[in-house]
C-alpha cells in the first residue's frame, strides 16, 4: 500500500510539473484549450499541497494584492444590474485567483521554469509556422489576404499575438546564449526564429505590435551591447533600423498602410461613424473618461460598465462603436469604469508596479 501510494504521489507531481510546460507551448494557439488546461492543472495541484508552502504563499503581498482585487470585483459584481455580465467578468477575473494561487503557493523549480520559457518559445515556433502555411495555401488559390491582418492571425487578435512573439524574441536574447553556450546549433536555430516571430508580428500588422517591435528592438540592443555602446555602433545600428523599415514597407506595404490612420487624427473631429480602430478608440476612451468622472468612487458596477458604455455611444453618435458593443478598449479605463477608483490603483500596483520592483532589483 504504501508503495502504490508513493506511486501516485510521484504520478500527481509528474503531471503537476507537466501542466505548466503544455500551458507555456499553447499559449500562442489561443484559448481553446487553455481552460481545460488550467482546470486539470488547478485540480492535480490539491494532491501537491505543502501545508508549509501554502501558508507562506498566502502570506506574499503579490497574492493578497490579487485577492482584494478579486474580491472588490465580486462586490461591484453583486451591486451591478446585469448579472449575466457579472458572472462572465467574475470568470474572466478568476485568473487573479488562480494564478497567483499556483505562482506562489508552491516551490517551482528554476530548471522548470526555465523549460517553460523554451516550451512558450517552441509554441510560437509551430503557431507561426502553420499560419504561414496556411497563408502560402490560400496564396496559391489566389487569395493573397491571408498574409494580412487578422485573417493572418487565426488563433487570436493581433495586437496579442503580437506581443507574445515580442516576448519569445525577448526570451531568445536573453536566455538562450547563456543557456545554450555550447550547443551552437540551437543558438543558430534561435536566430531563425527571431527572424520568423519579426516577420509574423510585421504580418499581423498590428500598429502597437510594430511599435513595440521596434521599442523592444532597441531595448534588447542597448541590453546586449551596452559596454560597447559608441557614437560609431550606435549610428549603424539606426542606419540598419532604417534600412530594414525601409525595405518592410517596400516589400509588405500594407502593414504599414494602416499607420496612415495616424496621421489623421484631430481629437476635435473625429468621424464618429467611422469603423477604424484609431479613430474608435479616441472616441471610445473620451466617452470612457467621461463615464469614469460621473462614477469616479465605486464606478458602474463590472457587470453594467459596457452597458453604461453602449447609452453613451448611442447618446453621442458614436456608430461604429455602438454598432461592435466594443468595450472601453483599455483594461485600465475598464477597471476603472468597472470597480472605480480603488480598483483602478489596484490594477495600477499588481500590473505597472512590478515594473519598478524588477528595476529596483535590477533584474
């Protein structure tokens, strides 16, 4: 008995360890899968409980900080009108539980973190592997959008899969040379995935993911290179940069045809029938401000913030917005129209403060 049991205890840390390594490889295929993932996960977790390691973890400030989070929004959630959006905003918040739960109410291995971060970088190696091949497919029957935009990125919105391919180009600068010192074939290998994820995220055409693209290109430079950082490399490196906007425009034109929107904007007249996500988004977040003034302490409720949303957009005209139901199209402009103020400087803490604890650290 005490041997089969000892079997399965092994078994649940097994597949335990397993969770978050498929978790990390299919994040770029979207959220298909990601619940089932993530409910087997939670589940198998109650049989790898330490008693010791479950109450330093519910003492970490970072998982309490969550917990208020979430509990405030179960709050305005029982306060808000619409409770079918109260349930669905509840569900979507369920990851402020469960994810600080699993983050640090067990001790992680730093080789198995270490294997995520590689098994999120595979992920995105096959993700945009198979979109290009389903792009060349459609190309070869004449359908030559597929490389374009969202009809490119199936799995999920642009401006996401965007990012997370600048954060598998992140993780490869980074890591992989330390990690992969004497493996020069891997090392190799990497540097075609980068040159894959760039193309991907200029294919995607997501105006963020492109400037960010480019902000994140000089940061991993200057991290790279910056005990050897002169007047001569730097300009080189602006030239290269030039060279290569230059040459992305000639040869992929519309994904930088949508940065035209840009040049456009005049916050005073703004077409209010528009459909184009530069000029919605301006209206959407003034409407989104002005919602936030008339309920800046507890705002609308979670579950009647779109709601609230939607009279504004009919009240003020505003078409293409009323007409998608889009939502304030800002998580933090959501929160605060959502749970009010107090939940709007909690985001501000969990999300934008990690930032300033990472320098303070210097990691």
């Amino acid at each position: 008995m005490k041997i089969e049991s000892n079997n399965m205890s092994q078994l649940m840390k097994r597949l335990f360890y397993f969770h978050p390594l498929l978790f990390s490889f299919c994040l770029p295929f979207g959220s298909n899968y990601l619940s089932l993932i993530i409910l087997t996960w939670c589940f198998i977790s109650f049989f790898h409980i330490n008693k010791d390691e479950f109450k330093n973890g519910l003492l970490n400030r970072k998982l309490q900080l969550c917990l208020l989070f979430f509990i405030i929004t179960i709050l305005s959630a029982i306060i808000s009108k619409n409770k079918i959006e109260s349930l669905i905003s509840i569900e979507i918040k369920l990851s402020f539980i469960i994810f600080p739960y699993l983050t640090f109410c067990f001790k992680w291995p730093v080789e198995l973190i270490k294997r995520c971060l590689i098994s999120f970088v595979s992920g995105c190696f096959f993700a945009s592997s198979l979109l290009i091949l389903r792009a060349i497919t459609y190309k070869i029957n004449n359908h030559s959008e597929y490389f374009f935009y969202s009809l490119f990125s199936k799995f999920m919105h642009t401006a996401y899969f965007s990012m997370y391919l600048l954060f598998a180009i992140s993780i490869i600068i980074v890591f992989y040379n330390k990690w992969y010192k004497t493996q020069k074939s891997i090392i190799y290998s990497s540097y075609a995935f980068v040159f894959i994820f760039s193309v991907c995220i200029i294919l995607c055409s997501s105006k963020i993911g492109i400037i960010s693209f480019f902000i994140t290109i000089i940061i991993l430079f200057y991290y790279k290179f910056k005990s050897k950082i002169n007047l001569k490399n730097v300009g080189l490196f602006i030239i290269s940069l030039l060279i290569i906007v230059i040459t992305l425009n000639k040869f992929l034109p519309n994904s930088f045809d949508r940065f035209n929107s840009l040049t456009n904007i005049n916050s005073k007249h703004q077409d209010k029938k528009s459909s184009e996500s530069t000029t919605l988004r301006i209206l959407i977040w003034e409407q989104s401000i002005n919602l936030i003034k008339n309920n800046f302490i507890l705002g609308t409720g979670v579950g009647d913030a779109n709601d609230e949303l939607y009279k504004r957009y009919q009240l003020n005209g505003i078409e293409g917005a009323y007409d998608k139901k889009l939502n304030a199209h800002n998580q933090f402009l959501q929160t605060f129209i959502g749970i009010g103020f107090f939940g709007f400087i909690l985001l501000c803490i969990i999300s934008i403060g990690q930032i300033f604890i990472a320098y303070n650290k210097k990691n």
